[in-house]
C-alpha cells in the first residue's frame, strides 16, 4: 500500500515537470506580454522597456524558464507582474475562496445526490423515479455557465436573496465570526449552482447502482431470509452501493476544476479560477503557469487519493 | 464525413450494425430524437449552403437589437445582424466543431487504445503511462492557454486543440475490449495462420467492437459540443463573425440582453439543450442495444 | 415504462416549446410588440423597452458634470469600482501602474499641486509653487497644514525622496519617464551620480527642482507631485517597496479618507480623515468595492452602490428611465478613436520612425483622404453609441476646451466627394469589377487591423469596411477576423515589431493632462503606429513645447497649426469622440466627476439621508 502510494508519487514529480514546462513554453508563444497592457501616452515607452529588461522579459524563454524553476525549487513560484507581488501569496489569497467554494458544492452535491439517487433506485421505475431521472436528464442537456447566469439573475437580482460578486462584504475584519459566515454566504449561490448540475452523474450512477445490486444473489438471501425491507436497503444495498461514490471524490476534483473557472467568472468570485483567466489576459506568464501545475497537482492528488479510497472499499481491486 | 465512416463500418460487419439501428427504431424517444438530430442537422449544413456568412454578419446600423420583426425572424443583435441566421450557421459551426472533435479524437483514441491492447506489453504500458499523464491534465485550463497562444486559428485547427485533449477516455476502453478480444479464439487461430497484425487488428477485432464505439463517440458528440460551447461563452471560442452557438450565448452576459432581449440568446440556449438531450437519447439507446443484458424483449 | 414516458413527454415538450417559439417570431401579427416598420420608437408605450431606447439620440452637453446640494452629517457612501478583474492593490501613486488601482488611490491621497481647466497647475493644492523667469527653476513650498495619516508632516524631503525612489535603478513601477526631465535624475539611475542634482531641499517644507529646459508641458502634468512618506519607506529596500505592507495592507496617503481595511482586490473601507488639511469630510466613511460592468445596473438600482467610477456608456439608453434613482452626471471623456494608416516601420537601431511611403499601400494623401470621406461618424456615433460618441474632428479632442480647435473644417461623410477624389487620384476600377485598382492598374487590397473585445467591436470594424467597399476600396480585415488585444499591439508595433501585413489599424488613445500631443505622434516614440513623420510636423510638435509657448494664446496657435496640418496629411483621421457617464444615487450631493478645475473637492462630498434613495 504504502509503496504503492510513493511510486505514485514518484511518477506525478516528471509529470508536473512536464505540465510546467509545456505551459510555460506556451505562455511565452502568447502575444504580448504583461507591460502590453500599460499603453497609456502618459507613460514612456522608455520606462516600460526598463521594466522589461529589469522583469527578464527580454530574455529567451529557456532563460526564462531556468530562472523560474531555481525560483520554484526554493518555494518560490515568482513575482506577478501584474500584481508586482509573490505569486505564492497572491495565489494563498484566493486558494481560500476556491477551496471554500469547491467545499461548498461539494457538500450541496452529496446532499442533494444521494438521497435522490438512493429514492430513485429503490422505487425504480415509480413516477418519483421518473421525475428525478427526468431532471437527470435535463441537468445533462443544460451547460453550467447559462444554468449559473440564470441563477445569479434570479436569486441575486431578482430576488436579492444573494450577494453578486465579490467573496466577502467589505470591511469586516478577517477571523471574526461575521466574517466567515459573510464568506459562506457568498459561497453559496455559486456553490449550489454547480452542485445542482453536477448531481446528476452521482444520482445516476447510484441509480443503476442500487437497481443492479437489488437482483443480486445476496439480497435475494437476505430477503427470503425474511429481512425486512428496509433493513435490506439500508444494510445490505445502501452500504454496497454507496462506496464507490465515496471513491468518486477525488476525481470529483477535476471536473471542479472546470466547474469553478465557469461560476466564478459568472459570479464575479475571486477563487483560482477568475485569477486564471485573469492572468491569460494580461499576460501575467508566472501566474498562469503557476495556477495550470496547481490545478494539475490537485488532479493529480484527487485521483490517487480516489485509487486509494478505492482499494480500501473495493478488495477486489488490488493496488500493484 | 460521418457517414463515410458509417458505411465502411456497415460493410465490414452488418449484423451488429443492424442490432443498433433495429434497437434505436424500437425505442420511439430515442427515434424521435435522432429524427430531430438528422432534421436539424440537414437543415442548418443545407441551409447554410444558400446563407452567405459574411452577409449575416453584416452590419446595419439601422436595424441594432430590432426585436423579432417579419424582416428578421428572430431579431438582430447590437451590431444589427440577423440573430436567426447566426443561429443557423452558428448550430452549423459548433455541429461542425463537435463532430470533427469527435471524429478526430475518436479515430486517434481508437488506433491508440487498439495498438495497446493488442500488443500489450511493453508497448501497452508505455502508451498507458502518456494516457496517465494526459488523463491528469486540467485539460480546460491547457485549451484556453493553447487558444490565446494562437491567435489565428480556423475550425480545423480549433478542433485539433480540443482533440489534442479528449481522445484518452476512448483510448482506454478500446484498450480494454482490445485486451479481451484479442484472448478470443478466432484471433489467436487468426495469428496461427499467419496473418499480419495489421490485418488482425482492422478486419477482426475492430468490427467486433464497432457497437461499443459508437456508442462512446455519440456520448462524446454531446460533451464536444458542450465544450465548444463553454469556451466561446468564456471568450476564448471563436470571433464573433464566425459564430457558434456559444458565442450567441454569450450575449447573455450583458444583463441587458438577458433580461429584454431574449430572441438573441434564448433561441441558442433552447437549441443547445435540444441538441444534447437528442443526442444523449440515441446514445443511450445505442448503448441499451449494445449491452444484450438491457436488450428489450 | 415510467422513466422512458416522462423522458418522452419532456423532450416532446421542449421540442413544442421551441417550435412555437420560431412559430412566434416569424408570425409577426400576433405579437403586439415587434411591429418594425411603422412608428419608429416613440409611440409605443409598453413591452419592448429597448426598441424605444434605441431610437433615441442623446446629447453629452444635457449631462451636467456635477451635482450640488446640502448633505446631512456623516453618513457612509458606496462606491462602485466597475471592473472585469480585480484591482491590482498597488495602491500608491508611486508605483500602480494599473487604472484600477488609481480609483482606489485617488480616495485616500492626492497630488501634492492642484490644475485648472487647461490642466496648469494651481497655487489652490496642497503645496504652492513659484517659477524663475526662465520656466527651468521651480520653487515648492507645501503648506503647514498638510500632514500624513499617521499624523507626521509632509516634508519637502518626502517630495524628494519619491522621486529618488523612482529614479533608482531598483525601482518597479512605470513612471520613470515623468521624472528624467529633471536635471540629474539620468546621471542618478545609471549610478554616475550619489544623489539627484536638480533637487534641493531647502528647508523642511521647502523644494526647489531644476529642470534640463523649459517647456509649457511641465507646468501641465510635467512634474511628478506625488510624495511618498519617508518615514515609512526609508528602511524597505527599493525593489520591494511594492510589495510591502506600506503599499497593499495598511497605505496612507494626504487625502480626505484614510484607508481602514482592504480585502485584496475586491473592497476597501475607509473612514474620514478629520485632519485633512482642507477640512473636516463631510462623510463619516466611504466602502469600495469592484462591481462587475455586467451587474453595475443592478448594483445601483438596489442601492448596493451609491455611484460608480465609470458607467459602461452602451447600457444607458436601457436604462436611462427604469434607474429612477439615480442621476446620471456626464462630461467629455479624454479619449478618442481612430484610424491610422501604416506608412513605415520602426527602426530599432535609432530608435525612431521609419518612413516609406514608396511601398506603403496607403502612402498616397488623397487615399487616405478619400477613405476619411467615405465613412459616416456621425452615423456610427447615433446608431452605436446612442450620440454618446460623434463624429471627431481634430487629434486634439474637445476634452481640452481650449486647445480643441472646432473652426477646423475636416471632411465628413461624403460617398461623392471619396468617389471624386479616388478618380482624380487614379483609382480607377480597370477590370471592372466595382472595385479600384490603384494609379498603376494593379489591384489594392488593404489589410485592416482592430481589435477584438466590447461589444460593438465587430460591427464597427465592419461597418468600416463596408463603408470603404462603398467607394469601391476592398479593405479586409487582417487574417479576416478581429485581433485579440496583445497581439494587436504586438503587431502594431508596441514594440517596434511592426507587422508589414497591417495597411489600416483601428486603435484609441486616451489622452493625459498635457495637450502635448508629442508622445502619439512624434518622429522619436513608438506609439507613433503610423510611422509616418514629417519636418511640418515635428516642427510643429517641437514649438508647442518649446519656451515660447508658455504664453497661451501662442501654444494655441501652434496647436492650431498642428490639427489643421494633420487634417490636411491624414497620417491618421480620428472617427468618434467619448463621453463619460457616472451615475449617482440621489442622495449623493457634491461630487463633480471632473478631476480638473473641480468646483468641488473630494472631501465635501455627502449624502443627504441614511440610506441610498430606492426606486
């Protein structure tokens, strides 16, 4: 187990050698660069071509790419142009927000998921089964940035019952109780919506989880074994069936990954995702590649940690 | 394109072709679908034979944001261009996008995932350990960086960005059938006689996979076709005088547009939601009369 | 089967839902609103807001620039920062380089010398100043009252020290080129000299600053007059100033509101400062936050915000009328659109433009000329822009009331008159084909670059080229599609790698306090995208700033001189001006969106009651 768990490790190390690489490489191909944006004639072009000089801006990109990775090696993932500060701590400002958001849904999504799932395939093929596979399908069809859109003109301006933008109300001081829960409130909207949409999957998969594993010799057992019919389902196909879910976790990682990048840039949430797409349009190159190896170590981590969750509750498969 | 590749496919193995479409016509919401699918297919590439593109995103400044009128069906955006022809040739883009992207991805993952599993190996564990490392990969994050790193890109080029990064699911279960198939009698008996591998792989075990590829490359269409979408929605899709369906939704950002000028966005939402339901019913029906468990009586 | 019937029913039912929505906008009679033809707006009175906002036509001079009244004590103000992104949170005049950052700043610091509404500096700011007859030595003496946040004076070293700070070779901001007029700043940054020869302190409150010649541009936005507090910053090394907390956490400044608490690119908080040297704000504190330009609207008709910096002008006439309360305050803004034409490349070597007009495709004047005729600006102004663009006329925008020569006749819109001139010139359309070639028979087809991104964006760029199609010159956009932002400077030139592809380039410059137009359009800079030069022009340029023209009436003639030249050369023809709008809820009182010659300063603006006005 414990071997297993360090080759893995082993072999993510080039693996983020390589993402870093490629995206710097490809960073550097963009056009123009992080002081493009400062075209204002009261600004010299003399002036912005020191800062060029003095950012290494001018240097070849392998240049580039050495002085960032020494950089890295002493925990340092580089200054941001934009910002002119560590990108290690630009990125710890918003890491927070994504995390909390990403928690968020996380939460709403096994809460709505599971019970819905466990309901459906019980009562397979009852109206309430078809009502929640209808909304199964339609959540499939619907794509998450208009589903979020929606929901933000709704709840936030319609109905006013939402903050819009922005991951806490100004001036309250960090570490105060009203603090956090003005962060978890401005979580939530964007939190349900991706949940809402990324139910689906769950509630499907438990579905024909739990129908196939009703057929299954074993409850037919326990059944004529005279067990009541609750106690099948709460014992027996419950407990069988909800254990892959728990492994989905980790790859659960990587499609939110792309869910927050979307809600966030509706939401106006500052999480990793809107500093993403931020930093691609200014050309900051050293936030940019620093957030793509995050989010790829993250998805990295999210999978292992879904084969190692796996081999625990699935013996039948055995980590090599 | 596609049905190019339909009818080699029909040729070399008819009787697991004809299954699936027997199965399809049986189930009416699936049939109906696909009905949808080839009518609103049909129309758009025709139709748009006759629309001139430039002439669509011509600008009339007399007409900005006109609502739906007898001049213009569906209304005319800001730049005064005629919202029902973008539709049409935007639903035409991103079909187009969304089939290349399937059928790109579709044919390299096939040939990856065909190559593994047959020889196994050395050869399969090497070519695993590259799927790994793109199965990781924040794929989305990598499309928009290679988007803006291109500044000029066509919907080939587009589609082969996105193709770069989606062939590896199919890749892996074509492995995995290939991995079977290859243990079964008729292709070690195939081997003994002398034929080459080359001729293994493409007259024996693919036609005895064939249903499970088209089950998988329709499931992906739908995910294409998100995709694309999303993308453009983001801004980094394609201009606006090439429209596609995201770039109409996209529209909808501006609180303006969503809340009084609906015959902009909507329409695309709708067709967009259309789409991937029609889509998603005939793929799951074919993948009901590919697994002989869930075959109905 | 259950599940497969309600699936069944669903689709059927989207399939209904979008057929009858074709169905509805094709059949024009049973919907009352989409009637096209008749009635132009005006009349109809409910469903479609937009149609009727569409039609109208809005005038820059009906917006009064400001907003009078009699607040009541206190009272905390919203302020919405309209922004896609973040702001950056360098927050000190020193070193931000991003315009956000300076919204934020402007709240909480002030320069250090007031304008007037030529944009001369004053003796009405926080330090006064004299000048040697010869305009090269200036005198400042910052007045007693004028102390930091924390409570310490402003010194004349603080003033020095700012621009030591941003002389040093260390330093990381961009504004290097506002302080090397000063004699000695160049010798002090390549390290030949231990301190800076032009600057003399000369008593605590005193500064004397030489400049290498005097020019009427140093006394409109010429000298760097932002201080920076020594007592703060002495001991941070220079390449980390700003990075420190003295700059993102916990920045002070001289300004009415002293910052109370920051949330990193989202909101800042502020509280009056009851020391300000003006005297005491009117207003208890004041919350900023950044308002996404998708959801400004919203903000403000719920009271979220009180006002914002910057109204995305394109969503006024939707509404104009349904944001009850708030009003909407306007001005000119300081920038303007225009087409350049691409007549050389930059050379590196001499660090200057390049002229050929030999193998320019737009090298001849009465092309370009003809090509200013053909489009319609007025057209574009009222149809895109609701009349909150027009149709320019001089490179010198009305912005600067005084300079802005408005006698100038430049050409406007005139299909027979570009025709004319393509005839006379030699354009002629020799295969027939309703396209010209040029004087030579050979086909001409200009490339036309212009950037991607706002709204209107596209449509323009093709309204241009279809107007210019109408004179019978193929234009084509460059690669055929709008280019992103960065690489359309890149191959503009922004860094002397001019793209040969480029004939045309749409592009906008918004322009300082200065007038000085030398920075766009001189021989030596490479904003000059056109790289078209010539001995008129850059004679002109040099005698705007030359010491002469520290007499006004004479600058203004010079500048005269400069518009009507570059009407007459066409290196470039600007398409439309701006306006700026902010809107204010209506309890906000005495705040005057101008930054020149305000009759009001920041720190009298109130409010008239608790809580924001509601429709």
């Amino acid at each position: 187990m414990w071997k297993f768990i360090i080759r893995r490790l082993l072999i993510t190390f080039p693996q983020l050698v390589f993402l870093s690489v490629l995206v710097f490489i490809m960073a550097q191909m963009m056009p123009g660069d992080a002081l493009t944006g400062l075209i204002d004639p009261t600004i010299t072009a003399e002036a912005l071509d020191l800062q060029r000089e003095r950012l290494g801006l001018n240097n070849p990109w392998y240049i580039q790419y050495a002085d960032w990775v020494s950089g890295l090696v002493q925990g340092d993932l580089g200054q941001s142009f934009r910002f002119k500060m560590d990108v290690t701590a630009l990125i710890s400002e918003r890491v927070m927000n994504t995390i909390l958001l990403s928690a968020v849904s996380l939460i709403f999504t096994y809460i709505i998921a599971i019970p819905l799932g466990i309901v459906s395939g019980r009562y397979n093929d009852s109206p309430l089964d078809s009502v929640i596979t209808g909304y199964s399908y339609l959540g499939f069809a619907t794509p998450i940035f208009i589903f979020a859109l929606v929901m933000l003109w709704i709840f936030g301006f319609q109905l006013g019952w939402f903050p819009t933008s922005g991951s806490v109300a100004p001036g309250l001081e960090s570490g105060t109780m009203e603090y956090y829960i003005s962060k978890l409130y401005h979580a939530l909207l964007p939190g349900l919506s991706i949940a809402l949409i990324s139910v689906v999957s769950t509630i499907q998969y438990l579905r024909s989880e739990i129908v196939d594993t009703k057929q299954k010799d074993f409850i037919v057992t326990a059944r004529a074994k005279g067990a009541s019919e609750n106690r099948v389902y709460n014992k027996h196909i419950f407990r069988n069936s909800i254990l892959p879910i728990a492994a989905f976790f980790g790859w659960e990682i990587t499609s939110l990954i792309s869910g927050t990048v979307f809600v966030e840039s509706v939401f106006s949430y500052p999480g990793m995702g809107l500093l993403f797409l931020e930093s691609i349009m200014q050309r900051d190159f050293s936030v940019v590649t620093s957030l793509v190896l995050l989010f790829g170590a993250a998805s990295i981590l999210g999978a292992l940690l879904s084969d190692i969750i796996l081999s625990i509750v699935d013996p039948r498969i055995r980590i090599k | 394109m596609e049905a190019d590749t339909v009818e080699i496919v029909e040729q070399k193995s008819p009787s697991s072709l004809s299954i699936l479409l027997r199965e399809l016509i049986r189930d009416k919401l699936a049939l109906i679908s696909l009905i949808f699918l080839i009518l609103i297919a049909g129309f758009v590439f025709g139709l748009s034979l006759f629309l001139d593109q430039a002439e669509i995103v011509t600008v009339d400044l007399f007409a900005i944001n006109a609502p739906p009128s007898d001049q213009f069906i569906l209304g005319t955006d800001y730049g005064g261009r005629d919202v029902f022809g973008q539709l049409i040739i935007g639903t035409r883009n991103s079909l187009a996008i969304g089939i290349l992207v399937t059928l790109i991805s579709g044919i390299f993952g096939i040939a990856y995932g065909v190559v593994s599993g047959y020889f196994g190996g050395h050869v399969d564990n090497a070519l695993m350990r590259i799927i790994d490392f793109f199965m990781v990969l924040p794929f989305l994050l990598i499309i928009i960086v290679f988007v803006s790193m291109t500044s000029n890109y066509s919907i080939v080029s587009f589609s082969l960005i996105m193709a770069a990064f989606s062939w590896m699911g199919i890749a892996r279960l074509i492995r995995s059938k290939a991995l079977q198939e290859k243990e079964l009698d008729y292709a070690q008996a195939s081997k003994t006689l002398g034929t080459s591998n080359f001729n293994i792989i493409f007259k024996q075990v693919l036609p005895n996979i064939t249903s499970l590829i088209i089950v998988t490359m329709t499931l992906n269409l739908a995910s294409n076709i998100g995709l694309e979408s999303g993308l453009s929605f983001l801004g980094f899709g394609f201009p606006e005088d090439t429209p596609s369906l995201g770039t109409l939704l996209s529209y909808a950002r501006n609180p303006q547009t969503l809340e009084f000028r609906w015959w902009i966005w909507a329409p695309a939402a709708i067709l967009i939601l259309l789409l991937m339901l029609s889509v998603r019913n005939v793929g799951e029906a074919l993948r009901r009369a590919a697994d002989a468990r869930q075959r109905r009586g | 089967m259950g599940k497969a019937t309600i699936n069944k029913v669903l689709f059927i039912m989207m399939l209904m839902l979008f057929l009858v929505l074709a169905a509805c906008s094709s059949g024009s009679d049973d919907t009352g609103d989409s009637k096209s033809d008749e009635g132009n707006g005006e009349s109809e009175d409910a469903g479609s807001e937009s149609e009727k906002a569409d039609g109208k036509i809005y005038d820059i001079a009906d917006f009064s620039p400001l907003k009078e009244g009699e607040p009541m004590d206190g009272g905390n103000l919203n302020f919405g920062l309209v922004a896609d992104t973040v702001f950056a949170g360098t927050l000190n005049y020193n070193f931000y380089s991003d315009a956000y950052d300076s919204e934020v700043i402007d709240w909480f610091d002030e320069a250090l010398l007031g304008v007037d509404e030529t944009f001369t500096y004053t003796q009405d700011g926080a330090a006064t100043w004299e000048m040697n007859d010869e305009g090269n030595e200036f005198t400042f003496t910052i007045r007693d009252e004028v102390n930091w946040h924390d409570g310490e004076p402003v010194t004349a070293e603080d003033w020095a020290f700012a621009i030591e700070v941003i002389a040093d070779p260390d330093y990381d901001g961009v504004r290097y080129g506002d302080v090397t007029s000063i004699v000695g700043v160049e010798e002090y940054h390549d390290g030949k000299a231990d301190s800076i020869e032009g600057l003399e302190i000369i008593d605590e409150k005193t500064l004397k600053m030489t400049f290498k010649q005097p020019t009427p541009s140093l006394l409109s936005g010429g000298i760097w007059t932002y201080a920076l507090p020594k007592h703060i910053f002495e001991d941070i090394p220079v390449a980390e100033m700003s990075s420190s907390d003295a700059v993102r956490v916990n920045p002070i400044g001289i300004g009415p509101f002293k910052v109370e608490s920051i949330t990193p690119g989202e909101s800042v908080t502020y509280t009056k400062n009851e020391d300000y040297w003006r005297g005491e704000p009117n207003l208890d504190s004041v919350t900023l936050k950044v308002i996404a330009p998708e959801t400004v609207t919203q903000a403000l008709e719920t009271g979220e915000v009180d006002m914002v910096h910057s109204f995305p002008t394109d969503q006024y006439p939707d509404v104009e009328e349904s944001l009850t309360n708030v009003e909407f305050l306007g001005r000119i803004d300081r920038s303007y659109t225009y087409i350049g034409f691409k007549m050389g490349t930059w050379d590196k070597e001499n660090n200057k433009v390049a002229m050929d007009l030999e193998n320019s495709k737009v090298g001849d004047v009465e092309l370009r000329r003809a090509m200013w005729y053909a489009v319609d600006n007025n057209a574009v102004g009222e149809r895109f822009y609701n009349g909150l663009r027009w149709n320019a006329t001089t490179l010198i925008p009305s912005f600067y009331e005084i300079y802005h020569d408005d006698s100038i006749e430049t050409p406007t819109y005139d299909p027979d008159k570009a025709n004319q001139i393509l005839d006379e010139a030699g354009y002629e359309d020799v295969d027939g084909d309703g396209i010209r070639e040029n004087p030579d028979g050979e086909e001409l087809v200009l490339n036309f670059a212009s950037m991607s991104g706002g709204d209107t964006a596209e449509p323009l760029a093709n309204y241009y080229i279809q107007a210019w199609e109408q004179v019978g010159i193929k234009v084509e956009k460059l690669d055929g599609r709008l280019i992103e932002f960065n690489d359309f400077y890149d191959r503009v030139g922004n860094e002397g790698n001019d793209d040969p592809d480029i004939d045309i380039y749409q592009g906008a410059w918004s322009v300082g306090t200065d007038v000085d137009p030398t920075g766009l359009w001189g021989p030596n800079v490479i904003f000059n995208y056109t790289r078209w030069e010539d001995e008129e022009n850059t004679r002109l340029l040099e005698e705007g700033v030359s010491p002469e023209a520290m007499d006004l009436e004479y600058r203004k003639e010079v500048y005269s001189e400069w518009q009507e030249y570059m009407v007459e050369q066409v290196p470039v023809f600007p398409t439309v001006y701006r306006s700026q709008l902010v809107p204010v809820n209506k309890r906000v009182v005495n705040w005057d969106i101008r930054q020149e010659d305000s009759e009001l300063y920041r720190y009298e603006v109130g409010v008239t009651q608790d809580e924001p006005v509601t429709p």
